[in-house]
C-alpha cells in the first residue's frame, strides 16, 4: 500500500510538473505569437507612412530641359523591362510551343548518343524568342530617341493642346515618372477632338504608390481642360499592370491588333497591340 501511494504521489507530481511546462510552453508561444503580431502591424503601419512621406515629394510638373538626361535613362530603362513580361507571353505561343513540341518528338527519335543535338536546338529556339522581344523594344526606343524623344519640347511642347509631365522627387531631385499627351489632329483614325497618352511610365522605386493614376489623372484634366472628347492610348498585351492602370482609371480596351513589324520577330513574339480610349 505504501508503494502503491508512493507510485501515485510520483505519478500526481510528474503529471503536475509536466502540466505546468505545457502551461509555460503555451504562455510563450502566445507571447511570441502577439509580439510577431504587434511588429506586423507597425511594420505595415511603417511601411504606409515611408509611401505617404515619399509620395508626397513626388512632384508632377512640365518637363524642363534640365530633365533631359534623366528622362531619356527612364524612357529607356522603363521600355526595356517590357522584354522579361513579353517572353514569357510569347514562350507558351502556339507556334512555340508547335516548334517546341517537334523538337522534342525528333530528339525522342534520335539514337541516344545525338539527343544532345535536340536539346541544342530546342535552346537556340528558346534564346531566338528572347531576341525577338529584346529587338521589338530595341527597335522602339532606337526610333523614338532619334525622333519625338529627341527633342521632347518640338514634338510635346510646342502646340497648347500637347504636354510631357514628370514627376520630380523635390529631396533627392531624381525623376519618378513622366507621361504625355498629343493632339490626335491628322490621324488616319481620330479628329483634333482627340488626344493619345505617351510616355507613361514609372521608376521602380516609385511604383504601386498611386504615381501611376496620378500621372493618368494630370492627363485626362489637361485633356478636359482644353475640350478633348477623347483619349486614347496603346499598349501591349505583356504590360499586364498598365492595363490594370487603365482601366481603373475607367479606359476601355477598343481592340487588339497585330503591329506592323518585321514579320519574323512578329510570329516568334506573337505580340499585340492593344487600343484603348476613354470618353470625356
């Protein structure tokens, strides 16, 4: 009997012991749990306030000729990263993926020891599709920097109804992102009634902190303020989050077309043309 009370007495204050560690163990996690909770909230309550105090040095103003330089380093950098988006939208193109396919079934068919040769095909093709984006946007900047963007104040800034903005960060005096608008007066497809969007784009370092829908916005007042009907502008079918843009800013997608290019970067590509246009 002894015993037996002993081996319960043992059992009574193991059991206790190990209840208490449990209770320890659970009040630490909870500490944890809250402290990680807490350093959340002020880390998103940070994170608001650097947006907010950035943002709000972020100055729109007309382009001056002292931005030229930095204008010129973002119209560049800006379009260039157009080619990561577009490859992987032309990657899994159906003639891509057609040619992909026919290298695989003949490399299936080769003797072993020459199946290396399909996988040197397959990544030559893979490596011409890359190309081909990075010389569709080439192409682009290569044109516009010998023609509008070589004299922005001759092609924006010499008619009322045209404007380039950036937005000019007032502390560090760097440029966070520009746009323009252009009188569609003598278009095939638009009257003097119109204008078109150009040059929309945003430093890296200054996105999804509402730059972008400001930008828009100084374009469609300007457009209102001097009796534009419509606006309308193009972009293409990789640039996913300019779209967004657009049409939070209530744009409507018109149609997709094909542009007109050199037509073996066209086929590889697949790219699109998209065209947009909001009434005012």
């Amino acid at each position: 009997m002894e015993l037996e009370r002993c081996c319960k007495e043992e059992w009574a204050r193991l059991a206790k012991d190990r209840c208490a560690k449990l209770v320890a163990v659970n009040t630490y996690v909870h500490g944890i749990s809250q402290f990680f909770l807490i350093f959340n909230k002020f880390a998103k309550t940070s994170s608001k306030l650097f947006s907010r105090c950035h943002y709000g040095v972020l100055c729109i103003q007309v382009f001056e000729p002292k931005d030229y330089p930095a204008v010129k380093r973002l119209f560049i950098d800006g379009t260039m990263e157009g080619v990561a988006p577009a490859f992987k939208e032309a990657l899994p193109h159906p003639v891509n993926m057609a040619v992909l396919a026919g290298i695989a079934a003949l490399t299936y068919a080769l003797p072993g020891h020459l199946r290396w040769l399909g996988f040197v095909v397959a990544t030559a093709w893979i490596i011409a599709v890359y190309w081909c984006c990075h010389m569709f946007y080439a192409f682009y900047v290569n044109d516009k920097l010998a023609s509008e963007m070589k004299d922005i104040e001759k092609h924006f800034l010499s008619s009322p109804g045209d404007c380039y903005w950036v937005a000019e960060h007032k502390k560090l005096k760097v440029i966070g992102g520009m746009v323009a608008v252009k009188s569609c007066a003598g278009e095939e497809m638009d009257t003097a009634e119109s204008c078109e969007m150009f040059r929309m784009i945003v430093d890296r370092q200054y996105r999804r902190r509402g730059l972008g829908v400001r930008l828009t916005q100084t374009v469609l007042d300007f457009a209102q303020k001097h009796e534009y009907k419509k606006c309308v502008l193009e972009t293409t079918k990789a640039q996913k989050a300019a779209q967004k843009l657009y049409l939070k800013v209530r744009f409507q997608l018109i149609k997709t077309y094909t542009p007109d290019i050199n037509i073996f970067i066209s086929v590889l590509t697949g790219v699109k043309e998209l065209y947009f246009e909001k009434q005012l």
